[in-house]
C-alpha cells in the first residue's frame, strides 16, 4: 500500500491538508503532512528559510519511502528533496504545481506564466524577506470554490512566505528525473493559470496527467476527489 507525504504551498502548513488525510489513511495506505522551515508551527526565521532548507526538512522526514505530494510551490521543495534523497521517493505528484526546469527559479517560472493572477494580491515585507496575501483577496486567488469558514481557518493559520526560495534555481539531474512522475492539474484555478499548468506538462507520458475542477485549493474544494486522485496515481 502507498505511503504519501503531502507537501504544502506558499503560505500554507501542514493544516491545509487537514480534510484530505482521513480519505488518504484507509484501505491500508498511510499519509502524514508537515510543516516546511518557516510554515506552520515551524518557527525558522524568514531570514533562515532556503530552497535546501525545505529540501532537507523533507528527507529528514521519511523514514520509509513515499510518494512525494507538492502543492503549487510545493513543486519545487519535493523535486530538491528527490535530488537529495532519491532513494526515498518513489513517486512525485505536482498538484498544480510548479515543475522545475533548468535555470529557472519558481518565481521565475511564475513570471513566465502568459498572465498573473495572483500578483495583485501579493504584498512584499518592507525588509523584503516575505510576502504575504492581501487578505482581503484570499477568497478571489485561493479559496473561491471552498465551503463556508475556509477562508477563515485559513486566514488563522496562513504565514508568510519567504522569498529567498523562491528566487533560487534549482540544479536539476537524472536523480530526480529517473523518479516517476504525475500531474493534477486544476481545471478553475485562479492562481497558477490552467493554461500554464498544460504548459508545464507538454509531453508527459499518458497516464502521467490528471485533473480536478477546482481551483487552487483542491484539499479544502473536493478532498475525497483530490483522495482519489491520489491513490489512483499511488496504485497505477
């Protein structure tokens, strides 16, 4: 049976996945979510937070191999972990995520998408180590397609973002392009572009590419869908 780890995105903490767990730990599969440095209840400083930071926070979390889940951001911290640890990954699942390509970093593979809807609500820290969400567009970018109190679980738990990962490029080999790979991609997301998500999984092999039709917040929109999902990926 599989066991997933579940990797959250910008912002966000293990919390996120707090309704797609009871659906992923039955039927003799087993899933655990943590926080990456810096998220959650994770304390690092801002200042402290890299791309190998999550990276390493990741492997120290597997004890046993797993399939490797990252959500939007999350794309790149499960794909530096596999460079680190390939061994211990036997799967990586973007959830409409960002997939690392050489040379560039995620927010550089953000400001490629064709257009940028989630650049309206991001607000830089004055000493420029964060960013956060206006709050006041959460539900436009994130949560619009959720069930009523989403925004505001989110809005107690939600942390900022620090850049510096986000600016870093990740160095890319056959560690972790040797690890099989899926995608699910969300059909309403008002985030990361659908259109962009497409584009980011040009030439997949069939059966490697999935959909939800939700917006960026699958775990909260359909988690028994997103479940299924995932163990259809985990049992192909």
């Amino acid at each position: 049976m599989a066991q997933f780890l579940l990797i959250h995105g910008s912002c966000h903490g293990a919390w996120c996945w707090r309704d797609v767990l009871p659906f992923l730990n039955t039927g003799g599969h087993s899933a655990r979510a943590i926080d990456l440095p810096g998220h959650g209840q994770d304390r690092t400083p801002a200042g402290e937070v890299t791309l190998d930071a999550y990276a390493r926070a990741i492997v120290d979390a597997i004890d046993a191999p797993v399939i490797l889940v990252g959500h939007s951001m999350g794309g790149y911290p499960i794909t530096a972990a596999a460079e680190r640890a390939p061994g211990k990954v036997t799967k990586l699942v973007y959830l409409c995520a960002y997939v690392p390509i050489p040379g560039q970093s995620l927010a550089d593979r953000r400001r490629a998408a064709p257009r940028q809807p989630l650049l309206p609500a991001i607000r830089v820290a004055p000493d420029r180590l964060t960013w956060s969400a206006d709050p006041a567009m959460l539900d436009d970018v994130f949560y619009h397609d959720c069930p009523p109190g989403t925004i505001d679980y989110a809005r107690a738990h939600l942390t900022p973002q620090p850049i510096a990962p986000q600016e870093t490029v990740l160095a890319l080999t056959a560690r972790s392009a040797a690890i099989p790979r899926a995608y699910i991609r969300c059909t309403d997301d008002r985030t990361i572009p659908p259109e962009w998500q497409e584009h980011m999984t040009e030439g997949w092999p069939p059966g490697t590419v999935r959909t939800l039709p939700t917006g960026h917040s699958p775990f909260f929109a359909a988690p028994a869908m997103l479940a299924e999902r995932l163990i259809e990926i985990a049992t192909e």
